[in-house]
C-alpha cells in the first residue's frame, strides 16, 4: 500500500467572498461556521432561461429553528437585489386564505408537539448539516480563478458535482439528503479556470419560494411515525385547496448527474430528471423537467448507466406505494425509450443503483425496503427486513419482458452503490464489484453499530445459481470506501481499478484510493489535516489509451481550518497532484458528478 498527502500551500490568495468568519452554529460542534447566507434563507438569482418567467427571492422567511449566521454585507450577489423582485404574496381567494392559514395552524401544532422529542441523529438538523454539509448561497461565474500547477492540456470542459443544499432552515426533522440540488461546476479550458453554482428548479423548489417558507415533506427527515403521516396529509390537503401542486413532481434532484442525447440531467430517484444547461459563460441555468419528449411517466433513480460501447442509457424506476413496484427501461443513442419492463419483486424496495455489463443488466433486490404501514406504529417506512433474502437479478439488456431474469441469492448483501461489473463466459459468471454496507440501513436510521463499507467483488453463477462474495482489500488495510467509480469508457467490461472515496471519519471523506481489483493493493491520496472532500472523478487523457488508468482525478476538497475550498487534479497513474484550483467560495460535501468535454458542451440541446 502506497499513500500519498496532497501539498499544503503558504501562499496566500486573495478573491472575492472567501473571507471566514468565526460563526458556530450548534452548540455540539466546535468548528466555525461560515454559512454564507442571510438569516432565514439563501438568496435565489434565476438566470435568464427559455421558459421566460424569471424567479427571484430575497430574504424568504421560514420558521426558524437553526441559527444561521447573517451575510456579511461585503458579498456584493446579496446587494444586487432591489426591492421590486421581493416575493409577492399567493394571489389566493377567500376559501384558500382560510385554508392556508387553518392549515398552517394545524402544522404550527404538530412542530410544536414535535420540538417535544428529541430528533434521531438521521433527522436531527443539527447533525445533519452541520460544518461543511451546511448550505451555500448560489454563485454567479467567477473567471481566472488561482491556479496553482499547471492544468494537463487534456482536461478542457466542465466538471460538475451535485449536491443537497437546503434552500430553508428545517422547521423540524431533515436528513442530509432532503436538501433541494445544488449543482457546482467548474470549467476547464486552455489551463484556465471558472467557477459557479445554481440550484436546479425544481418544481418543489420554485413553489417553496413562491410560498416563501418549505411546504413539501421531506422524504426521509420528516416522514416517521405519526407525525410523518399528518405532514402527509398537511400536504395533500395543501393540494386540496389549491396552495401547492404535486402533479408536476415532488423530487429535488441533488444526487446523480448525466450526459446523454446533448443534454445534462440533473436527478433524485423521487422524480423525472431535470434538464440543466450549461451557458458559454460556465453559468448554469434550468430548462426543467425532462420526459424524454413525453416518453417517461415514472420516476428514474440517480445512476443511470450509458454503456460506452452502444451509447444507450439504461435505468431503473421504483415504486414505494403501487405495483409495479420496479421498472426497467433504455433509451437508444437518439433518445428514444424502450417499453417498461416490469420486474417481480415482493415489495417496494431501495434500489438506489445497479450495474451492466456488455450484454445483461444487474439489478439488486436486497433487504431495505419501504414499508409504509411502520410509520402507524411510530417507527420510520425505510427498514431493514430481516427476514428478506437478498438477491441479484440478471436480465439481458434488449429483453422485452422480466420471464427470462435469472436470480441469483447473496445473503446478507447490501451494496448503496454498484462500481462494475462484467461478465466471465468461462465460468458462466457475472462479476459485481460494489461497497457493501453494514448495517444496510444505517444511514436512514439511527443504530450504535459502528457502519462499516468494505469494498466486495461478488461472484454470480448463471448456471448454478450460487454465489460467492470476498472482501477485495486486505482486512489489514481494510477503510470504508463508498463513493467513486471506475474509468467509464470501460464501463460493463473488465477493469483493473476502481477509484474511490475513502469515508473516514465516517461520514467525512479524508481521501481517495485507488484499488487493484484482482489484486486488492490499494493506493491512497490523503487531502490532509481537516481537509476532507467527496467523489473521485476519474477524466481519461485519451480514451483509445491502452492504460486504463491513463487519466487524472478530479476532487473538491474543502480545508476545515481555512474554511476555503478547492479542486485538485490528481494524476491517475502515479497519484501526484498535477493541479489546484482556488475556489472563490465554499464548496459544501456533497453526492456524485461528472465531467463535459468542450465537443459535447457545443452540442447542447
């Protein structure tokens, strides 16, 4: 095992909106917060889009329940504000003024009752979005930011990374992934570099600033026991009178990222993807919600594959209330989609990613699931069920109907995520290499049993049956490993190495590494002391290039005593840092990302 640390700079750079401020915001945590936004809310700039109708917001008042520290009133995007794009007041009649108010009566109640109870540590906002997982205000372009080293020629394009960034205080319970999308994008060209973020505008999103405080349930934070059920109904009785509209979806698209058919999508499996395009100036702006020119009607989960080889993207959709709880469904290169395929499953179940191969689909039936009647007991609808055993479905990737999936058992298996996989004709047996997560549903609910990511090649045999799994890195060396990926343009085939975040001090990420699959030597590049970060992104140099790791590595990473970010540019073979970009704000830990070369960029639907 070889490690190396990313260099610590004396330099000191000066740009605009990087100043740190010794804010703490919980009591139980000592680190100074810089949230970076007013009072109540963040300050929301539309850019100017193709739907035309502008939204804007300052200072929206939510009920407050966390501190959030008042902007310093140099950051000049606060003062860009007049006072004419304020929000309006709902333009509502008589009978929904009542209801409104009746309504947020009946929630005042219910928050009350619940500020009663202490929160669980995966609903508590106090730990949920606590130090560098708070949120950040939205970032205009900022050009001919400081590099230090120099950028490889090869890297020209945009990097993008999403993430969970709350537009209000919670009013009660939140968990770190309830937070609406946030999409932050660095541009690359010619050794420059650019930097921005914007919100995707969601449907939820937009109506929460029209209303100027959150209304939508939050999926994971809020929807526990009774008082899940009753926000539930707060909600649907919104819908009801006319206050709020559900029809045009609920999700927050903060999780995956995709390129496909000239178009960026933004996605959360609880929606349509959004479409989000990337401006020639490196800005941001939302298109909106995507059905694949009215083909998709469903949900579609955050990790959609594009196989490198056809070019089609493959994908999954889940139900949590009605049959069929799962979905299956490609589109061509053109974007034109294939029928359904309905998957038999015994129950709605989280199937947050799955995997290909050259010619099947790997879908994971395994042991979290959704079940909705434990919240009239008091206790939380995503559990783990015991008594489920888990499972692999292989499916070819063309089929028209689920009758020839081949299921293959693997007890006790729960992967969040799928790194690869590939199939080894002589001996009848499908590879998956994916992190395996003990316990499977400690990051939904709270537990003491210390959560454990052991990155796991598990062996499918489509003759027999049976299965095997083994832990790839040796236990001496063994470290959560959790988000990151492989080189995609290898994607469904074999490949050597897998790059991924190292998640310690669970559920910050200290580093990456680079791991041997077939021999398990794993290799680490350290960001530092109280330095931490999120996904590797692996860019290749050439994609026709015989190594496979012949690329570099991009990774956010934020400095906990500077409170100052950055992007470094590792180089994959050798783990050298190549390049670091000077970040004019903080960049929070977030999800997944991915990159866009200039070609794509100038082809943009």
């Amino acid at each position: 095992m070889a490690s190396s640390t990313a260099p610590t700079s004396n330099t000191t750079v000066t740009w605009a909106g990087a100043h740190h401020q010794n804010h703490k915001l919980f009591s139980s945590f000592s680190l100074p917060l810089d949230l970076g936004f007013p009072s109540k809310c963040i300050s929301v700039r539309k850019p100017n889009s193709r739907r035309g109708n502008a939204i804007h917001c300052a200072a929206l008042q939510s009920h407050p329940m966390l501190h959030y520290p008042t902007q310093p009133s140099h950051r000049k995007e606060f003062d860009d504000f007049p006072e004419n794009q304020k929000t309006q007041p709902p333009q509502w009649n008589f009978l929904q003024k009542a209801a409104a108010f009746a309504l947020d009566m009946a929630e005042t109640a219910l928050v009350s009752r619940e500020r009663q109870h202490p929160l669980p540590k995966t609903a508590d906002p106090s730990v949920q979005i606590a130090g560098n997982f708070a949120p950040v205000p939205e970032q205009p372009v900022r050009h001919s930011l400081p590099v230090s080293g120099t950028i490889p020629d090869c890297i020209n394009g945009v990097y993008l990374r999403n993430g969970a960034n709350p537009l209000f205080e919670p009013v009660a319970g939140h968990h770190f992934f309830d937070g609406d999308g946030m999409v932050h994008v660095v541009t690359l060209n010619d050794g420059s570099a650019s930097y921005a973020c914007r919100f995707t505008e969601t449907q939820r999103l937009v109506q929460e600033q029209k209303l100027g405080r959150p209304v939508f349930p939050k999926a994971i934070g809020e929807l526990h026991g009774h008082s899940g059920i009753a926000r539930l109904l707060l909600f649907y009785a919104r819908g009801l009178f006319g206050l709020v509209d559900h029809n045009h979806g609920t999700g927050v698209a903060n999780a995956g990222l995709v390129y496909f058919n000239k178009r960026l999508l933004a996605m959360s499996e609880d929606d349509l993807p959004y479409q989000v395009r990337i401006k020639p100036s490196g800005d941001l702006e939302t298109v909106g919600r995507y059905d694949f020119d009215e083909q998709l009607r469903s949900t579609m989960i955050a990790h959609p594959k594009v196989d490198p080889v056809s070019g089609e993207l493959f994908a999954l959709s889940y139900d949590v209330v009605q049959k069929p709880y799962l979905k299956y469904f490609w589109f061509s290169p053109e974007g034109q989609k294939s029928p359904d395929v309905e998957i038999p499953i015994g129950g709605p179940t989280m199937m947050h990613d799955f995997a290909i191969t050259e010619n099947y689909v790997v879908i994971p039936d395994q042991q979290v699931v959704f079940k909705l009647q434990e919240m009239i007991t008091g206790g939380s609808p995503v559990i783990y069920d015991k008594n489920k055993k888990s499972r692999f479905g292989i499916l070819s990737k063309n089929a028209q109907t689920a009758e020839d999936i081949i299921w293959v058992e693997s007890p006790n298996t729960f992967c969040f995520h799928l790194w690869n996989a590939w199939e080894e004709p002589e001996t009848d047996e499908v590879v998956v290499i994916g992190s395996c997560m003990t316990p499977a549903d400690s990051i939904f609910n709270e537990c003491e049993e210390k959560l454990q990511s052991v990155l796991s090649e598990i062996r499918l045999n489509l003759k027999t049956g049976e299965s095997t799994r083994r832990p790839i890195v040796p236990a001496s060396e063994q470290v959560n490993l959790e988000a990151g990926m492989v080189n995609r343009s290898r994607l469904g085939r074999k490949t050597q190495f897998a790059y991924l975040a190292i998640a310690e001090p669970w559920p910050k990420v200290s580093g990456f590494a680079k791991v041997d699959l077939s021999t398990g030597e794993i290799h680490k590049y350290q960001y530092g002391d109280q330095r931490y970060g999120g996904e590797p992104y692996f860019v290749h140099r050439d994609p026709t290039s015989e190594r496979e790791d012949d690329g570099y590595i991009l990774a956010f990473v934020h400095d906990e005593k500077t409170w100052k970010s950055e992007l470094h540019i590792v180089n994959a073979m050798n783990l050298q840092l190549e390049a670091t970009v000077k970040l004019p704000s903080r960049v929070p830990y977030g999800f997944h990302g991915t990159f866009v070369n200039l070609q794509d960029l100038g082809n943009q639907a």
